[in-house]
C-alpha cells in the first residue's frame, strides 16, 4: 500500500509540473491557428468586430449627416 501511494504522490506532482507547459501549449497552438486562418482570409469578424469604429462598412450618421453640426 505504500508503494501505491508513493506512486500515487511522483504521479500528482509529475502533473502539477506539466498542467501548465500542456495549457501554455495548447493556447499557442489556438493563437497559432487564428493567424493562420486569418492570413488565408477564413476568418469571420464577430458581431462586435463588423460594426466598431474601425470597420469599413458606412456608419447610419457620419459627422456630415449628424444635425447638431448642421
């Protein structure tokens, strides 16, 4: 019984040690494949992304439309 929960204890804390190379890996290897989709052009923007202030669709009221500065 001993001899299981030292295996048990070098077994916890092989994992402890690796969980976070492993998640450090696994997110780079996600941003890894969001630029390379994004370099193909297969991205599709957000919701929020296609309608911010830097999008390149025409806003409803732009500074000539808006009647305060008429």
């Amino acid at each position: 019984m001993n001899l299981f929960l030292n295996y048990l204890v070098v077994t916890a804390l092989l994992v402890l040690v690796l969980l976070p190379a492993g998640l450090g890996i696994a997110r780079e290897r996600r941003i890894d494949r969001q630029l390379r989709d994004a370099a193909r052009g297969e991205a599709e923007p957000t919701e929020t992304e296609s309608r911010g202030a830097f999008s390149r669709e025409p806003h409803g009221v732009g500074p000539a439309q808006c009647p305060l500065l008429s």
